[in-house]
C-alpha cells in the first residue's frame, strides 16, 4: 500500500473499479438497496486533494452522473498517515446504482458498488468502514469550496496548495501523437498546432538560429514551484510558466515573483480538465477565468497551453476569440512520467537542441533536482533562453506559408483548419 499511486479516476487497487462485465453481474442486493441508501466507491488516491480532484471532474465533466451523490473521502488506514484515501459516495434509496455505474464506466470515471453490510469492521489490520461516521478512527472529510485542486483544510485552518496533476495513462500516448506530429513539421508548425506558418531546420541553420525557450506546466507547489523560480533566477534565464489558475489563485505571491523577475505567465485553463469534453461555454468560461485570475496578480497571458496537450479545432478557435495564441512544445522532457532526474537529462541531451522548446513541470521534486543539468546541456548546444513569446516572435521573422497543418485531436474529430493568427504580445 505505500506504494499506492495518485490517479484522477479509479484505480483497480483493493477495492478499485468494476469493469462494465463484472458490474453486470452484480447481485440486486448490491445494486439496488430498498431498505436503505447504496454505497459507491469512486477511486483509491494517495492523497485527499486527488480525490476531491476527481469528485470535482465528475461534477463538472458530468453533473448528471454526480446528481443526488453525497461525496465523503476516507482514510484507507485509519491508524496510519499516507497510506491512502477512498472517496466514497451514497446513493439516495430507490436509484438504480448497477445503471449508474455503468454510465460512470463508459464516461471514463472509477464506479464500484459497495455491500455496506459485508465491510470489514475499522480496526488496526483492516480498512475503514464504508460510512466513515460509523468509527471514530475514519472521520469524513469535507470537499473545499469548489475547487478541483485544493484540498481540505488543515487543522489549523490552512489550505493545501501543493496537489500536484497526476496524468492517467491515455496522457501518454497523447504525448506520443503530438511528438510524432512534430517531428512532421518544422519548429513554428509543432509549437502553434493551427499556424499556417512554419520554419523547417535548414532555415534555422542558414539562418544560425539559437533560440530554445523553456516552459513549466501546473501548480504552483508551494515548495518546488518556488525553488524552481529560484534556480532560473539563479541561471539568469527567463522561462514561461502556466499554472493551473484554481491552485494558483490561492499563491499570488509567486505568480507575482515569476513576473518580477521577467517571467512570462501562460494560461493553461481554469482546473486543467479535458476541456475536450466540455461544451464550447465551459471551454471559453475555462481559459477566461483563467485569465481573469492570473491578471489580477500583475499577469497578462497571450499563450495558452491546452491540459495534457489535447484539444479540437473549436477549442483554438476559442482561444484565438480570447485573444489568446495556441501553442505546445517541441520536446517532452517526461519529467510527469519518469519522476527521475537522470532520464530527464539524458532525454533532454538526446532529444533537444537549438530551437526546443522545452516542456517541464514545476510540481515534481525530480524536475527541480534535473534542472540545472537540464540548462547546462541546453547551453552546451548552443541555447540562447528566451520566453516562449519572444520565441515564437522571432521565429515568425523567419516563417515561410506552411503546408496545412495537422491537428493533433487524440481521437477527436478533426475539424476545417483554423486561420492563423499572429501573437498578441503584452502591452
């Protein structure tokens, strides 16, 4: 169980998911209690705020699904810390629950039907009860105000602020899809996906391009956010950072310190949720408020990073509506899958040169440690860091009218190209 892992959904651990064949051999005991409310377990977390993260998706992603739903997070093992969380909904009498998790399955999200009645009582060697006002040893934990990334509050009254993103499986092979996309265009063409502009290598080497442009994704983290501002300052390289605007509403301060030392703030939505799945009002309420937040720090984002890299046409088309210019990376350094400060270096030597641009996660302790390796061997290739904007402002000099670009959708439907149009720099 130390060894449990954060996910934003259900996890097949212990009590984990039911996959739609098991469920539908659910006894109707189980799936439909008469004398009494229905018992869901919705996931297994390492950590609460990653709990309430998914409780909070489901609401927003699917309301109806969570309607009626009364959310509790309990501790695995009552009589030890970090040993992981259930989260934990009761169904009001009479709702077809078996039909409910189905419906839960197919839309992505954790579902399993709960025996009230045959859980292991709470004690030393055993989890806690499903109804966590039945022990004292498994208190419930109530969800904070409408956030999908802060957690409960501490005793003492303060809010945690340092729950990192944990990126489900299917994240990796968007990663691949936008790599593989890349290596088909040219520097401009991999980093704005609906340019109708690109610059292909041999024009970077005619023209002795040394520009690369390091970007930092989530957070803040209350702890390694602020170390990592430390070592760029440290390097004197401006970088580009996009925190999540939910966490980072709550750490002004360091939005504020990244912009005073020269930094460029990015939007990278509202609670960084597949906003594919949203319809095109949550999408816009999304990056908008987004905006709204990172502004009143002193911030004024014009690039917008889509979560986890995916997105539609539609969704650029709002972005580029909220003055906002699209862009991705050239090189994912894996730092949010490997967690291991020597294979980020060692991707980084092999995968980067003059022209990267560079994506890093300001939430793991391993990004921190690999950073300054990181910079040392961008420079030994010959790297001049600037932000992002000045990036994509240089290279649009040197532009040539690209052939139509593809748009990396993930299994979305692809619609008609979206014109291209021109960063909007801070005024």
């Amino acid at each position: 169980m130390r060894h449990l892992r954060s996910a934003l959904f259900a996890l097949p651990l212990a009590l984990g998911t039911l996959t739609a064949g098991t469920l539908a051999g659910l006894p109707d005991t189980a799936a439909r209690a008469a004398d009494g409310p229905s018992l869901l377990q919705l996931g297994l977390f390492q950590r609460e705020g990653d709990a309430w993260w998914a409780w909070d998706s489901l609401r927003r992603r699917s309301p109806d699904l969570a309607d009626g739903l009364s959310p509790a997070v309990v501790p695995l093992d009552a009589r030890r810390q970090g040993e992981g969380v259930a989260l934990r909904a009761t169904a009001p009498v009479g709702l077809d629950v078996t039909a409910l998790c189905r419906r839960m399955l197919g839309a992505g999200f954790g579902c399993l039907v709960l025996d009230a009645a045959a859980l292991p009582q709470a004690s030393p060697q055993t989890s806690p009860q499903a109804s966590p006002q039945a022990s004292p040893q498994a208190p419930e934990i109530k969800p904070p105000a409408d956030s999908a990334h802060v957690a409960p509050p501490r005793p003492g009254g303060e809010t945690r602020t340092d729950v990192a993103i944990t990126y489900p499986p299917e994240a990796a092979r968007t990663m691949a899809a936008i790599e593989k996309s890349g290596r088909r265009k040219g520097r401009l063409g991999a980093v704005i996906p609906d340019t109708a502009l690109d610059v292909m290598p041999a024009t970077l080497k005619e023209e002795g391009w040394n520009l690369c442009a390091l970007t930092f994704d989530d957070g803040p983290h209350r702890v390694v956010t602020r170390q990592i501002l430390d070592v760029l300052n440290r390097e004197k390289i401006p970088a580009t950072y996009f925190p999540v605007a939910s966490v980072a509403e709550n750490q002004g301060e360091v939005i504020r310190d990244f912009i005073a030392a020269g930094h460029e703030i990015g939007n990278h939505s509202l609670t960084h949720a597949d906003l594919r799945a949203m319809d095109p009002e949550a999408q816009r309420h999304e990056i908008a408020e987004a905006n709204r937040i990172l502004r009143g720090f002193g911030a004024n984002p014009v690039l917008f990073r889509p979560p986890y890299g995916r997105y539609t046409p539609d969704l650029l088309a709002i972005a580029r509506e909220e003055s906002m210019s699209p862009v991705l990376w050239t090189v994912d350094t894996r730092d949010w899958q490997v967690r291991d400060p020597d294979r980020i270096v060692q991707h980084v030597k092999t995968e980067a040169g003059t022209g990267s641009v560079l994506l890093l996660h300001s939430t793991y302790p391993s990004t921190l440690n690999a950073l300054p390796r990181v910079i040392a061997a961008m420079r030994a290739k010959g790297c001049e860091f600037v932000t992002l904007s000045e990036w994509i402002e240089r290279m649009h000099r040197i532009a040539t009218p690209a052939m139509a670009p593809t748009l990396v959708n993930a299994g979305a439907k692809t619609g008609p190209k979206v014109g291209d149009t021109r960063l909007q720099t801070a005024n």
